[in-house]
C-alpha cells in the first residue's frame, strides 16, 4: 500500500503556525462541539447524517477539482511573482533543506487534496456504518468528527485560496499598476 502521503501530513504539521491552527482545528471543533449539542436528543440524526455525508460528497468533490486545478496553475506558471516565492526562503525545514514559500504554498494545497480525498472515502462508507448503529449518541459522535473533518478543509482551503490570491495579486514595487 502505498502511505507517503502521510509524510505530506507530517510536513503539514511541521508547517501550521498557531494562527493558522486556531483557525484550522480549534474553530472547526468549537463549531463541531456545538453541533453536537444541538443535535443531542435529536431522534432523526441517522437520517440527518447520511443526508450530510452526501452533500459532503458533492461539496468535496468541487473541492476535490478546485485544489488539484491550483497545484496544477501553481507548478506550471513561470509568472514572476509565482518565480519570487520560489526563492523566498522559509524558517521550516524538510528533511536538511530549508523549504521556499512555494513549497510551503504546495504543502498546503496537496495536504488539502489528500484530506478531501480521506473525507470522500469516509463519507461513502459512513452511511453503512450508521445503518450498523443503533445508539443516538454515537451516530451524533461520528456526524460531528465527520463535520469537524469537512469544516477543516472548509476553513484550509479559505486560507489557501486567501494565500494564492496574494501571491498572485502581488504587486512589484517597481511596478505599481
């Protein structure tokens, strides 16, 4: 099987600044703590879940195509600013190399692919597993962790998107236009 995209997990890690980890993580959990407060007693979460497992699909798939149409723009364009990141060094370090922004820009992207991609796989394999569980609770449990991953990648690619669009909008200072 091949696993090096757990690697690519790994870097993601070693990368996240804490901004950046309130706004991935914990936002996402607070929001999913308080869905599953909501839905706590709610005697139709079963048909609730599957019903957000196949908006997710749907939802992620665009995703899914978005984020891979980026990484191709991102390592086929020779724009200038796209050719400055790739020599603006960074602090982070991969292996015994230090990482450029576009690297770092990369990382973010494909880490996303893959968390989209784990989501899909989870939310077609969801419904079976809620047909299989009969408790309430647990049904609201797995939709919240479920939630918790989809709003993740929500708020990742926000911040991905936000990052490509001053890269790209990047002004020289020599040229103001």
């Amino acid at each position: 099987m091949n696993i090096e995209f757990i690697l690519l997990i790994f870097d993601y890690f070693k990368i996240i600044k804490r901004k950046d980890f309130i706004l991935d993580w914990i936002l996402p959990t607070l929001l999913c703590g308080l869905t599953f407060g909501l839905n706590f007693g709610n005697k139709e979460i079963q048909t609730d879940a599957v019903v957000n497992c196949n908006s997710l699909i749907s939802l992620v798939g665009v995703l899914i195509g978005f984020s891979i149409a980026v990484i191709t723009l991102l390592v086929t364009s020779s724009t200038p600013n796209v050719e400055e990141i790739k020599t603006i060094i960074t602090t982070y370090i991969r292996g015994t190399r230090p990482i450029s922004l576009f690297d770092l820009l990369l990382i973010t992207y494909v880490y996303s692919v893959i968390m989209e991609v784990f989501i899909v796989i989870v939310n077609l394999l969801l419904p079976i597993i809620y047909k299989h569980v009969s408790n309430l609770v647990n049904i609201n449990i797995l939709n919240s962790i479920n939630l918790l991953f989809a709003m993740h990648v929500l708020f990742l690619t926000l911040r991905n998107v936000t990052n490509y669009y001053f890269i790209l909008a990047r002004r020289n200072n020599n040229n103001p236009a």
